[in-house]
C-alpha cells in the first residue's frame, strides 16, 4: 500500500533473509483485510495459494513479500 502511494519502505528485521524466506507463516485475515487486499490490487498471491474458509482466508505464506 505504501509503495502504490509513491512511499519507499524498509523491513528491519533481526534473522537473515534466508532464513526468513524458509520459514512458513500462518495466519487467518479477516474479512475486512481481505477486502483491502483485493481493492489495492495484492490478493493474487493469497487467492491462489491460501484457502477460504467461513468468510477468512486461512494463510500459510511462504514469502509474504511477494504478496
């Protein structure tokens, strides 16, 4: 959201890339993330990987940059 408003990011984070990368996330995005998701145009990821369950996406992301 930040980059499509022309804002430049950085992710700090304390573990490698690498390491980072391997790891499997798990998450559960309400309906209202989901929907944000969708209108800014980077559900495509969690469309075709994740599952839809009772109204969320359950996710297992293995690389949440690529969202």
């Amino acid at each position: 959201m930040l980059h499509q408003q022309g804002v430049d990011s950085v992710i700090l984070e304390g573990k490698s890339r690498e390491n980072m990368e391997e790891i499997v996330k798990v998450g559960i995005l309400e309906k209202t993330t989901i929907d944000i998701l969708r209108e800014i145009g980077i559900s495509n990821l969690m469309e075709r990987e994740d599952y839809f369950h009772d109204g969320n996406f359950n996710s297992t992301i293995k690389d949440a940059a690529s969202i």
